[in-house]
C-alpha cells in the first residue's frame, strides 16, 4: 500500500510539473531574448557548473537549492552553508550565499540570496551625457528564496523554492515571483546506480518595471503634464529540466559519475549538457563539463565546456570543502568560479 502512495505521489508530481510547463514552452524561436529577470540565468556553486550544469540527479545539499532543490533533502550535516562568488565580465561580480538545515522528520529547509556587484556606473542624463557632475549610481539585481525539500522514501526526493527576483536602477524598479519545482529518483526502475531527476525553473509572473523614471514632460492643451511611457512585460527565463545519471564505484573509495541533461528553454534554444566527475576517498574530485546549444552556430554559443576540482575535509564534526570551476567563455575572459561550503 505504501508504495503504490508513493507511485501515486510521483506520478502527480511529474504531471504537475508537465501541466505548469505547458504554457511556458509554447513559444517559438521569434521570443528567443525576450526575457526579463535574466539574472536567474547566472549559476552557481563551482561542483555543478564544473559539470557544466549537467547533474540535476546527484546534486546534494546547499549545491542543490540553485540547481535541483530536490538534492537539499540528501544534506548529510544538520546544518551547512555555503558561499560562491563569480567575475562574469567585465567588473561585474555575483555573490551567492546559501544555508540550509534539517528539520527531521519535517524535512529541510533552506534560504539562499543571489546579488550581482556592478560597480560605480557614471550617472548620465540627457542635460549631461558626460556625466560630468561626478554622480554616481549602482543597480540592484538580487533574487531571495526559500527551499523546502523532503525524502518520500529511500530513493525519492522532491523538493520547491520560491524566488523573489528584484532589479532596480535609479527612480525605476521591477519584481516577480518565480518557483523551482524538482525531483529526484534514485536507481530508477532498480537499476542500480542508474538515477533520474526533472526539474521546471522560474515559473511564475512576469516582470515589468515601474518607477517615476518613465515619467516623460508633454504639453497638453497648453498644460506640461507628466506621462507614463509604457514598459513590457516580459517572461522570466523558465525551463524544463531532464536529466539521467549513472554512478559506478570504480574501486573503493573511488565514484564516478557521469550524467546528462536535457533543458527545454522558453525564451533561449534549447541545450544538452554532459559531465563526469571523479571522486576519490570523498576528499578529491576532478570534473569537467560540456554544453551544447541547439540551432546555434559555433560563433554565437557563448559557453562550451567547463573544467573543476574540488576537496574536503572533516575536523572533528565540521566538514569543510572547496570548489573551483573554471567555464570557457567565447569573446570574453574566462570565469572563474570560487566556493567555500561549510557544515555541522
């Protein structure tokens, strides 16, 4: 009986997942750049981007809240963190922080933020289109969100976050509501080491900016007035994720893992992701990634294939660990992602 709640249970949620896709993937090629909150599509956590953004299936812990909350509920620690940081162009930088906890049987929570660093940007206007007054502004791209992700047995994770995206420039502002709804099977149809995990990102409303800096002076029957020009209101960048992995103990101590994902895109092509990772003694991994973009010619993909390392240790009951992942981007420097994680 109780497993056919949990088949029961599966099968409601894959079709939830399918059903809240179906508006979100009707689109065509001619929306391609039509997004808005774009921000989202920034990744990180350096294990996974290492990968190339292929292992939605054996993600874990924090890792997982960006990628697949579902992997939030393979958390091993009663609590850990974990800290990201990215320059990725120009001197632009993006700052994730992340905390998760488990709650028992309740499950585990987890809270993370996601704020890019543009600087100081001249402040130009059309009185002063050098900026020489000296005035200086910033804009605030940031998105906050919440994790909740569960075990419903010994091979089923599911797991939903909800996301506030927020973008700001001087006197105009817009927000929207997004949610990641994830999931994972482990040893999928019994085949051992055989997992598969599906993903829906960023569904939820669309952004519109607002704020007195659309304001635009007319005259009106002989009267300066203040108008409204208009803003569109876009899409968020929402996906479909699918993904299929395969872990084999080569020796002991010693895990391989390769995987590959498939992302169905509402307002970008759609794109194969491939990686493999190497994990020996649960202290070093080596990985290495690839992305391929689908009806793109080779000069307009913007990534390719992806290298990382990674290690940790335990002291006492503190694991401490420390990702790198170095992405090769075309007509820009190289990014070069950072991660310190932490847990209790």
């Amino acid at each position: 009986m109780n497993k056919i709640k949990v088949l029961n249970g599966v099968i409601w949620i894959v079709l939830v997942l399918f059903l809240a896709s179906l508006p979100v993937y009707a689109g065509d090629a001619d929306r391609i750049g039509t997004a808005a909150g774009t921000q989202l599509l920034v990744p990180v956590g350096a294990r996974d981007l290492a990968m190339a953004g292929s292992d939605i299936v054996f993600t874990t812990g924090v890792d997982a809240i960006y990628w697949n909350p579902a992997g939030l509920s393979n958390m091993e620690q009663k609590a850990a963190g974990m800290f990201s940081t990215v320059n990725i162009f120009g001197d632009i930088r993006v700052n994730y922080l992340a905390v998760g906890a488990t709650m028992g049987k309740f499950g585990h929570i987890g809270f993370s933020i996601k704020a890019f660093d543009f600087g100081d940007i001249p402040l130009t206007t059309v009185e002063d289109m050098d900026g020489s007054t000296g005035r200086i502004f910033s804009p605030t791209f940031s998105t906050i969100a919440m994790t909740y992700s569960n075990k419903l047995t010994k091979t089923i994770n599911v797991g939903i976050t909800t996301k506030l995206v927020y973008e700001s420039a001087p006197r105009v502002s817009g927000t929207a509501i997004a949610f990641d709804i994830g999931l994972q099977y482990q040893n999928l149809a019994g085949l051992e080491g055989v997992s598969f995990g599906i993903i829906a990102k960023n569904i939820g409303s669309n952004m519109e900016y607002r704020g007195t800096g659309l304001m635009t002076q007319t005259l009106i029957d002989g009267r300066t007035e203040f108008i409204r020009r208009g803003a569109s209101s876009d899409q968020l960048p929402a996906s479909l994720e699918m993904g299929l992995s395969y872990s084999y103990t080569v020796m002991p101590g010693n895990m391989l893992i390769v995987s590959g994902t498939f992302a169905n895109n509402n307002v970008q092509n759609d794109d194969f992701r491939f990686g493999m990772e190497y994990n020996y003694k649960n202290f070093l991994a080596l990985r290495a990634g690839y992305l391929y973009t689908m009806n793109t010619p080779s000069e307009e993909q913007l990534y390719t294939f992806s290298l990382g390392a990674g290690f940790q240790y335990k002291v006492g009951n503190t694991l401490i660990g420390l990702d790198y992942a170095f992405r090769d981007v075309q007509y820009f420097d190289a990014n070069n992602m950072f991660t310190i994680r932490i847990g209790f």
